[in-house]
C-alpha cells in the first residue's frame, strides 16, 4: 500500500494550493478517504473527509469555505483544494485511509508574506 502526496509548497496569504494523493495497494474507491494536518507543537487533526462515491464531505470547521476535497477512484486519487490560505494553514498535510491505518509521508504547506 502507498499513499503519496504532492502539491504542498510556500504561499502567501490569501493564496491556493491543491493537495494531491496518489493511492496504490488497495482498492481506493471502496474507501473513505481523509486529510489531516499537523502543525508544530500540535497534534494531529482532521482537515476533511470524503466517502467513496463523493457524496459524503466532512471539513474541520477551521477550513469550511476555504478547502474542497474531491476524488477521482479512476486515477485513485483523492484531492485538496485549499483556497483563502491563512498563516495557522502552515503544516505537514497527510492522506489517510483510516479504515486501513494506511498514511502517506505528508507534504509541508507553508503560508507565510
């Protein structure tokens, strides 16, 4: 199994990335898919989670507005498009599949003028 993100980076305020995670190992669109973050200091938290068909999305309410999940189980590849980037958006970003303990290596964003 491998979960491999990419698209993390610096930007400024106010600015975008999208996050992209390529699955491999498992059947990805069987599953629910979820990003997470953690920043320096801090635990590990839930950013935002979607179902396997797309039509369940969950958010952190810190990012609700700002980031969009979306996935496409053709490509087995699960998305974050993280838009209105603030300072406290600064962390490594995970992929997971908790339902099979799987998490990639993480991609740093960094969000600083």
């Amino acid at each position: 199994v491998q979960l491999v993100e990419s698209g993390g980076g610096l930007v400024q305020p106010g600015g975008s990335l999208r996050l992209s995670c390529a699955a491999s190992g498992f059947t990805f669109r069987s599953y629910y898919m979820s990003w997470y973050r953690q920043a320096p200091g801090k635990e590990r938290e839930l950013v935002a989670g979607l179902s396997s068909d797309s039509t369940i999305r969950n958010y952190a309410d810190s990012v609700k507005g700002r980031f969009t999940i979306s996935r496409d189980n053709a490509k087995n590849t699960l998305y974050l498009q993280m838009n209105s980037l603030k300072p406290e958006d600064t962390a490594v970003y995970y992929c997971a599949c908790r339902a099979g303990n799987y998490w990639g290596q993480g991609t740093q964003v960094t969000v600083s003028s």
